[in-house]
C-alpha cells in the first residue's frame, strides 16, 4: 500500500490509480468492500465514492482515461482530496488493524 501511495507522490500528473490499488488491495484483503468498511472503520459511502472516481472515464487521471470518446476532464479538488484521505485513512486504518490482529 505504501508503494503505491509513494508512485501518487511521484507522479507528477498524481494518477488516481495509484491510490485505487490501495482500495483494491484493501477490498482484497478483506474480501468485499463491506466487510473492508465495517472492520476498518470507514465509511462505506466514502469507498464507493473514491472507487467511483477513480474508475470515471472522462477524468484524465484516472484508471479508464481512454474508455470514452467524449470530453476528458482533470479530477476536481474535493475529488482529488476524497481520494488522498481515503487512501490514507485505509492505510493508517488497516496497519492498525493488523497491529492489533497480531501484537
């Protein structure tokens, strides 16, 4: 998750997928997205939303820039901050989670 969140910072263009990977390795782990809220502790609407953005073909950055032939877009700032405090809130959520799963 790390990885991922440090090619975020490196990439100039701030690519979404770098910080989807880390939703998606967290519903990996977790099995669904439900599960991944209730035990982590985040709000269920705030993954949907951050999946949702992330997965938007008209946002350049995101993970399906190409997906359309309409008009293309820059991610919007609240969307931009959704998704960096989601992705972090998974993974400050989810190393506690396993600091306490195993002690």
């Amino acid at each position: 998750m790390l990885d991922f969140r440090l090619a975020y910072f490196g990439d100039p263009q701030k690519h979404l997928d770098h910080l989807f990977n880390i939703l998606e390795l967290a519903v990996t782990a977790f099995k669904q997205m439900s599960k991944l809220a209730k035990k982590l502790g985040i709000d269920i609407d705030d993954l949907r939303r951050m999946n949702n953005i992330s997965n938007d073909e008209e946002i350049v950055t995101g993970r399906h820039p190409g997906g359309t032939l309409g008009s293309h877009r820059d991610p919007r700032p609240d969307e931009v901050e959704l998704c960096e405090r989601v992705a972090d809130a998974i993974i400050s959520k989810y190393s506690a989670f396993l600091r306490h799963k195993n002690p």
